[in-house]
C-alpha cells in the first residue's frame, strides 16, 4: 500500500499566501488559532473518507457474498486440488472480512496516524491472504479479481485524497511538530527556573557558612586572646622546658650509678637483679615509679655512696611537682574543635560549589537546546507563512 511513502515525497508547494509576521510570544495563540482553523478541514477530510468506507463496505459485501456462493466441487478439476482451492477460498474471504472490520475501526482523530494505521492494516491484509488468493485463483478467477479491485480502489481514494489534501495534512504535520517543540521549549524554561531558585538556595547557603565561619574565627580569636589562654600557653611552655629539664638531670643521676658494682652485690637476688635490669634499660620510667626509693635501698644494702645520688633525686622530684604545677593551670583547646567546624564548613562549601558548577553547566546546556528549538520552530512555521521577527 505504502500510504506512508505520502511523508516522503518531497515538500509541499507553498500557495501563494500572505506573509505573516509575528513575536515569539505570540506564536502559541496563532498555532493555536491556526489548530483550530484546519481541524475543521480535517473533519471534512475524515467525512469523505467515512463515505469512501462505507461505500466500499457495500461493495466489499456484494463481492465476497459471490464468491461465498462459488461450489469449488462442481469445477472439474482433482479432488486434492478442489481441497486446497476451497480452503484457500475459505481463508481469503476470512481475511477480507477482518480487512473490512479493521479498516472500518481505525480512529479518525488524526490524519497523520490515520495514515499509519491504515498502512499497518493494507499490509497486514497484503502479508496474510496473498498466498491464498494465488491458491484460489486457480480455480476461482473473475470473481477473485472484483474482490481485489475493490480493495485496489480503496487504496487509490484514500490516496487521491491524501494527494488533494496534502497541505492541509502537512499543515497538520507541521502544527504538531510546533506544539511538540512548544512543550518542549516550556518544559526547558521550567528547567531553567528551578535551576536558578536552587542557585539562589545554595548562594544562600554559602553566605550562611561563610557567616558560621566569621563567627568561629572570632570566637577562635577571643579565646586565644583570653588571659585563661595566655596563662595555659605559658604553663605549656613551662612543662616543655622542666621536661627537658627532667632529662638533663635523669641521664646526670643515672651517670653516677655504677651498676656493676650494683649486679655484683645483688647477684644472688633475682628480684633485685630485675630491678637492676630494668634501671638499666629504662632509668627515667622506674625512678618515677618511686620517687627512687628502690634505687636508694639497692644502693644502701651494697654500701655505696647516696649523698649526692640523694640530692639528686630531690631535684628530681622538684622538677616534677613543677611540672604538675604547671599542668594544673593548662586547660583544654577548644580552638581544635572550633578549627574542625571550620574544616566541615569549606568542605560543605567545596561541595555546595561543586554543585553549582553543575547546576551552570546543566543551563549552560538547556540554553543551547532552547537555541536549537527556537531555530527548528522558525523553519516550521516559515512553511505555515510566518516569520518570526
């Protein structure tokens, strides 16, 4: 049938008409207006082609009741032959009948889809009683023939209609490409608004952080200033400097023990022989545990001198009561914890940006989309006899 070919051929000649010159913003109530005006022509066109239906309902009817009628078994011919022909006979006239009915029900509400529907029915009419109507007209002839050029007829109305009627069936076409493309270009700006409002949302929420932000820098400046910050930094500097002075002295104290004379008096005492060992390998850790009162013992029972190794101890214990002096007046840094906020704010900002860049790449696009449709409508309705100005 090929009633879709009808799209192919090339473009319809313009008629002679006035040129029209309109707005961009008024193209939606001409289109509409233009809509409405050549939908009443499709009406028209769709009533001639009821009549054509109906009339080639009748005729159709007429014809396959004669062949219906037809006694394949009185023709002369073998009796497997007259099987096969009768059979073919039977589904042929079948299929003409499902023929009638489909094309009796296709919607006449869009010439375009008309169009297409139809086309599907022909070639599936075509596809399923082509092989039987060969069969048939073996025996069946003249009788075969009308039924096929009824339909044959058909086909050539309906394209002798859609032949005198192509301008107002690619008017239609065109319409509905332009309503397509309207909807098209209204959804992008709809796009584009909710794009904008989220932008607005996320500079506010930048603005938001960055204000959070001033707020604990402040807060970061206040509490640095404070004097209760002054005086911890100050004993933190203090305990730096007694701790390096706890070193001095403890590697000074642990110069003057001689501690093979240690092993060799205390050889014989495996308790005391693991102190000793564990002096040696970690002097500083095992004086703190006593105040050296383990050292001073070992040092008594192998009579060796305590006086300055005493002295020294004291010193010792000096350093640390300074030390925990000091300690008692350091209080904790809130300014890690302030620093942290302000870490997770730049990263919420980094992100919010990140966001935003995608946002302005998506509007980016969309506008480049809208270029393109606002490009294809001019060229379309330019075949309607308007100009965009």
């Amino acid at each position: 049938m090929g009633f879709l070919d009808f799209f192919k051929k090339k473009k319809v000649e313009e008629e002679k008409i006035e040129i029209q010159e309109i707005s961009f913003h008024e193209v939606k109530s001409w289109i509409d207006k233009k809509s409405e005006d050549i939908k009443d022509q499709e009406k028209e066109i769709f009533s001639i082609i009821k009549t054509k239906i109906e009339d080639f309902s009748k005729e159709l009817d007429l014809r396959l009741k004669v062949l219906e009628k037809i006694d394949i078994n009185a023709k002369k011919e073998a009796g497997r032959t007259k099987m096969i022909v009768k059979q073919s006979l039977d589904n042929y006239i079948k299929y003409a009948y499902i023929f009638k009915k489909e094309i009796r029900e296709v919607e006449n509400t869009n010439i375009e889809e008309f169009i297409g529907d139809i086309n599907k029915v022909f070639s599936s009419f075509e596809k399923n009683s082509f092989l039987f109507y060969q069969r048939a007209n073996y025996l069946v002839g003249d009788e075969l023939a009308e039924v096929k050029k009824e339909i044959s007829n058909l086909s050539t109305k309906f394209k002798e209609i859609f032949e005198e009627n192509k301008k107002i069936i690619n008017d239609l076409r065109i319409i509905k490409n332009i309503n397509s493309k309207l909807k098209e270009l209204n959804a992008k700006d709809s796009d584009t608004k909710r794009l904008n409002l989220e932008l607005v949302s996320l500079d506010k929420e930048i603005e938001d952080l960055n204000k959070n932000k001033t707020d604990i820098n402040k807060e970061i400046e206040r509490v640095n200033s404070s004097s209760e910050r002054l005086k911890s930094n100050e004993a933190k500097e203090n305990v730096k400097i007694k701790e390096s002075e706890l070193m001095t002295a403890t590697l000074g104290l642990k110069a003057l023990i001689d501690f093979k004379k240690l092993s060799n008096v205390h050889h014989s005492s495996i308790k005391d022989m693991n102190i000793i060992k564990d002096f040696k390998e970690n002097f500083q850790k095992e004086l703190i545990k006593d105040d050296g009162e383990n050292l001073l013992r070992l040092l008594v029972e192998a009579r060796l001198s305590i006086e300055e190794i005493k002295a020294r101890i004291e010193s010792i214990r000096n350093i640390k009561e300074e030390i925990s002096e000091n300690e008692s007046h350091i209080i904790k840094d809130i300014t890690i914890d302030l620093n942290n906020e302000i870490k997770n704010i730049n990263y919420k900002i980094e992100s919010i940006n990140i966001q935003k860049n995608k946002h302005g790449q998506k509007i980016s696009t969309i506008k480049e989309d809208k270029i393109n449709i606002t490009k294809f409508l001019k060229e379309e309705i330019k075949e309607l006899g308007v100009i965009i100005n």
